[in-house]
C-alpha cells in the first residue's frame, strides 16, 4: 500500500492476520497504532518515509519479523522492547533523528544488517554497536563496519 497518502493505518488490517508481508512507505503515516502487534505472522513490515515520530511497544510482538524498514522518518528514539524480534535480520533506521540506540539492541542475535545513515548519532555508538552485534553489518556515519 505505498504511495496511498495514508495519515492512519486503517483498523481493519487486523483482521488479516495470515498477512506475512505489508509495505506502508511513502505515505503520510504519524503513527502506528498498538493492534499492529496483532500481525503475527509478519515477516517483512516497510514503514519507511512516512512521518512516524515513535513506535508502539507492540511492535515486539511481531515475532516473525525478518526484515523491518523504519527509514526517513522523524524517529527520536526506539523502544528497547525491539530486543524482543528475536527473528530480527535487517533493521533499517537511517534517516532519522535518532540520538542514542537502546543497548538491548544487543540482544538481536539474529541481526545481520543494520543501517543507521543520517542520524545524530556519534563514534562512540558504532565502538558499542560493534561490541554489541559482533556478527551484523553495520552502517554508521557513513561507512559500513562488519
């Protein structure tokens, strides 16, 4: 559903619930609404360019998600509960606003790929990130760090 100057996520969305893939970029989104952890099945959720400015804590209750595309939005921060996708393999954050990134990110075992482009973020993050996520590609301040 991109390019739909989406503002809400309709509610009826819910009742799919075998929905394993939903692309929602380039919409006018500003938030996402707690029964989107009523997607179980998700396995790739696209929420880039819109202009989301948080994320339910719901959105951990998405334990089949693979692949998840928060960029070009206005996010300032995002929820240590993500730790809990622990099926997690590429998250997409760059973009954004974001200052800091929560140490539970850590917790990712599964996480090969994280973009964290065009953010506020400083040296010291890529030095924890690379502690944290020994086995992720990850792209910070512009360069990619294995």
């Amino acid at each position: 559903m991109p390019y739909n100057k989406l503002a809400k996520l309709p509610k009826e969305i819910t009742q799919l619930r075998n929905l394993d893939q939903l692309n929602l970029s380039y919409n006018q989104l500003t938030e996402v609404s707690k029964e989107i952890g009523q997607l179980q099945n998700l396995a790739y959720l696209d929420l880039s360019n819109n202009e989301l400015v948080e994320l339910p804590k719901e959105i951990s209750q998405l334990q089949n998600l693979t692949h998840l595309d928060l960029s070009e939005n206005g996010l300032t921060e995002i929820p240590k509960e993500i730790s809990q996708l622990q099926n997690l393999e590429q998250l997409y954050l760059e973009g954004n606003q974001l200052k800091d990134i929560p140490k539970e990110i850590g917790q990712l075992r599964n996480l090969t790929y994280l973009n964290l482009n065009e953010n506020k973020l400083v040296e010291t993050h890529k030095i924890l990130l690379q502690k944290l996520l020994p086995y992720c590609s990850i792209k910070i301040l512009g360069m990619l760090y294995p």
